[in-house]
C-alpha cells in the first residue's frame, strides 16, 4: 500500500491532535507537583494547619490533572505502533530505549508514590509524607526528561549507526543520546515551562478567592509561593529559551529562519519582535517578508549563534545554496540523498546475489552520501521548508506571553509582600484571565518545536512521509474522530471537576 498523501496528513492530524490534548494536561503536572512538595514542607517545618489544608487542596487538583493527563499520554505511545510503524522499525531501537527506561523507572516511582501521597495523611508520618511528595514531583519530571530526551534525539539525532542489512539506526553511544545538548536544552525549557503554567494556575484561581473575598488567607499565602515559584521559573525559562534557539541555530538553520521569518541570510541578524507576514512572499523572489516590523538590530545572531557580528542563514541561502558561507543547496542534497538510495538499493541486490566485490562498492557510495540519504525521498527542493507563518506566529505569540508572565508574577510578589495584593483587584483580574494564556504559550511552543522541523520526522534523516504505517487512510480518520470525540470528553470532564472543587474552596480540606 502507497503512502499517499492523504493519509500521511490524517496520521500527522491524529498524532498532532493527541499530543496538543496531552500537553494541556502535562505541564500543569510538571509544576504543580513542586508547587504543592513546597507548601507541605512549609507545613511540615511550621505545624501550621493552614498550610496542611492549602497542601491538600492544591493536591486534589493536581490528583484530577494527573489521572486524564495519564490517559492521553498512553494512547500517544501506542500511536507510535499503530501509525508510525515505520518510524518504529527503523529507529525504535534509539527512540525506544528512553521510553523504556520513563515507564520502568520514573513513571513506576511517580504513580508508586502518588498513592502515598494523596491517601497516607493519616497513615504515615508527616516526614514520610513529606518524601512521598517530592519523590512524585521528582518522578513526574524524570518521566518529562526521557520522553524530551527522545524528542530531542528526533531534533538532532546522535549516538546511532545506520545499518544497511537491516535498515535500521541501530544505537552507538546511549551516552551520547543521554548527553544530547538539543535534548538537554529541550527537557530544561519544557519542564520550567511547565512550572510557570503551574504558578498561573495557582495565582489565577487564589486571586478568584480574592475576588469573591472566600478563603483569603489561604489564598494570598498560595499567591506568595506561586508568585516566588514562577518568578524564579520565568528567569530560568528566558535562559533555557536562550540555549534552545543557540541549539536550533546549529542544528536546524530552516526551522530557525521560519520562526523568524527571515529569507535572505545577514550578518548581524535582527530579531523581528513585532511584525506582520506578507502571505504572497515566496521563496527566491526579491519581496519584502514582511508588510510591518518592529525589529531589533543583531539580536538574531546573538541569540542564535552567540556573535553580534554570525551570518544567519535565510530561507533562500538554505534552499538555493549560498557557496560564500559553503551552504549545500537543497537540490544537491536531494541528488546525494537518491545516490545513497540507488546504492543501498545496490548493496541489498548484490549481497542476495552473494556478489561480494559490487556488493562492497556500493556500500561505499552509500557510506559517502549517507549524510543526505533522507533528501532523496522529497521531491522537490521546497519540500523542506516548514509552513512558514504557523511557525513565526507561533513562536512570537509563544516568546510574547512568556515575557507577560515575567511582569505579572513581578507584580503579584511584589504587591504580596507589600501587604496589598488583596486591595489590587486589576491585578487580580489579570491573573485570573492570564490562565488561559499560559495554555495558548504552551501550545504554541510546541507547534514551533514540531511544525518548524517539518519535514522531518528525524532531522535531516527521515521524512514523516516514510514514517507512516501501511494502513487505510479510512481507519486514521475514523480513529481520529473518535480521539477528538474522547479527548473533548476528557477535558470537559476536568473542567467540570476543577471547577466544582474550586468553588467547594479551601474549607472542604
């Protein structure tokens, strides 16, 4: 069966639609979790009730978040066999090892502990409890860190062999994929992403207290840990975010110049931090990108290459070449990506055959054009540029209410500590509309990470049109709709849940 076109875009749609639902229930986990092993360590140290039944509370929401985000985050993985089968054969001996290791090892910690956690108050000691707590807040981020150590491998693939008798990338050094700097980079800036979504989350509904004057000193105690927690986490966040756009600088220039929606390359690059897409512009033409910018001057290459003065290649030098800074043209890769197809094909027929000296003749051409062996399966150069303006928005609206968040936990620690946070009700208005923000930057985040890298499934190596499996397009779709149908359900659910314990209040702990 031919992979056509249209199932290729079902499968995409399906497994995009599983991982956008997913992440709206992640995140709030990864967060949450420390949020709440501080509060109880405030108890713990203090004796103070208060902080007990703030602890519990807080640990009711997160019990709901947990269990849906568990469902979600299971029918991913089995994605992964059912739609992407190829993508499985030809590297799940890579991609696979981290998944292993997250459900034998962290996720088996997390869930053991949680039980403790949410049932033992009055069955352990306080100091049990206590390390019960942090061990799921550990263990939830462990999972993060092997399931975006093997995301990053697909940003930048390290550590494996290609194996021409099997076909298959066969690991080399786990080290290597452990060590991964894309993926190191990627773990830190999701996982603090995570914590700021969680410090809204908390801000938002304790300032819905405050605007309904139920639960005060609850409310404006939580206000304090949430506001330190994700001020703390924002700064991190901006230097995670600095070492992640150094990352896709060296290892996917598209996905870079896309974000930024720069086509021709310069040296001392700016960002654009306002601007406005021309959607007429194609590639090679001499158009202005953009119809409106606020730009701001070498910040570009700085960002990306740590140099005022680094040329950042665009679009255009990407795909037409640019022999001054030695930048292969996407259609020369295309032609040693089919040379190293035709003599793996070769080497395959000649061992068959038992033709041992052709047999080794093809298997060096095939070892000299390997590097661009996942070129020859598009089919035409432009193939490998991403949806270009899903990815400028994406990632400026992402980068955009990342610096929002900074100023308002600025805002709500500083009026907290003040004493005043109770009396600033534009202040609380804002924090409680901010919520929804935190899940727009957190889809938008990954809608850069993913759509920017576009075509690939593996940079560079793999097209996602090769990943899919042999199945009929009738039973993506099918599937798919039954998927939007469930996940609808599951977050309908939790809302639903959340709110009638929110509005339950502090008081019901």
């Amino acid at each position: 069966m031919e992979h056509t076109d249209l199932l290729i875009d079902w499968s995409r749609a399906q497994f995009a639609l599983t991982a956008l639902y997913h992440w709206l229930f992640v995140p709030l986990t990864l967060g949450l979790t420390f949020i709440v092993a501080i509060m109880e360590t405030i108890y713990v140290k203090t004796g103070d009730e208060q902080w007990k039944t703030i602890t519990k509370y807080w640990m009711g929401l997160l019990a709901i978040n947990f269990a849906i985000g568990l469902a979600t985050g299971i029918i991913m993985e089995f994605e992964f066999g059912t739609n992407w089968s190829n993508y499985s054969w030809i590297v799940g001996d890579i991609f696979g090892a981290p998944l292993a290791i997250e459900g034998l090892m962290a996720f088996f910690m997390e869930s053991t502990f949680f039980a403790v956690m949410f049932f033992g108050w009055n069955k352990v000691s306080k100091k049990m409890h206590l390390l019960s707590t942090w061990l799921v807040a550990i263990g939830s981020n462990l999972s993060a860190l092997w399931i975006l150590l093997a995301n990053g491998w697909m940003q930048h693939p390290v550590g494996m062999n290609f194996n021409p008798d099997t076909a298959r990338n066969e690991m080399e050094n786990f080290w290597k994929v452990l060590f991964n700097p894309n993926g190191v980079s990627k773990f830190l800036h999701t996982v603090s992403s995570g914590y700021v979504l969680a410090s809204l989350f908390v801000i938002g509904i304790s300032a819905w207290y405050l605007l309904k004057k139920r639960d005060i000193e609850f409310a404006k105690k939580s206000i304090i840990v949430a506001s330190t927690f994700g001020l703390i986490s924002s700064i991190y966040l901006i230097t995670t975010g600095d070492e992640s756009a150094h990352q896709v600088a060296l290892n996917q220039p598209m996905k870079l110049a896309s974000m930024e929606g720069l086509y021709e390359g310069e040296n001392r690059a700016g960002i654009v931090a306002i601007g406005l897409l021309d959607g007429s512009k194609e590639i090679g033409d001499k158009k202005e990108p953009f119809l409106a910018k606020f730009e701001i001057p070498n910040a570009l290459s700085l960002l990306g290459y740590h140099k005022l003065d680094a040329f950042v290649p665009g679009i255009d030098d990407l795909v037409n070449g640019n022999k001054e800074h030695n930048i292969i043209s996407i259609y020369q890769k295309m032609q040693m990506g089919k040379i190293a197809l035709k003599a793996l094909s070769e080497y395959k027929k000649y061992k068959e055959a038992n033709d041992t000296i052709h047999m080794q003749k093809a298997l060096k051409i095939f070892e000299a054009h390997e590097k661009y062996m996942g070129y020859g399966y598009l089919k035409k150069p432009t193939d490998a540029v991403p949806n270009i303006e899903l990815s400028f928005y994406s990632f400026h609206t992402m980068v955009g209410l990342g610096f929002w968040f900074l100023l308002l936990f600025i805002f709500t620690l500083y009026f907290s500590i003040r004493g005043k946070i109770e009396d600033k009700k534009y202040i609380q208005y804002l924090a409680l509309f901010t919520i929804p923000l935190g899940y727009v930057a957190q889809e938008t985040g990954w809608i850069t990470a993913e759509v920017g890298r576009q075509p690939w499934a593996i940079q560079d190596m793999l097209p996602v049109g090769m990943a899919t499996s042999n199945i009929a397009t009738t039973s993506v779709v099918i599937t798919f709709w039954l998927f939007a149908t469930l996940f609808t359900g599951l977050l309908i659910a939790e809302v639903k849940i959340m709110l009638k314990q929110i509005k339950i209040g502090f008081e019901g702990y």
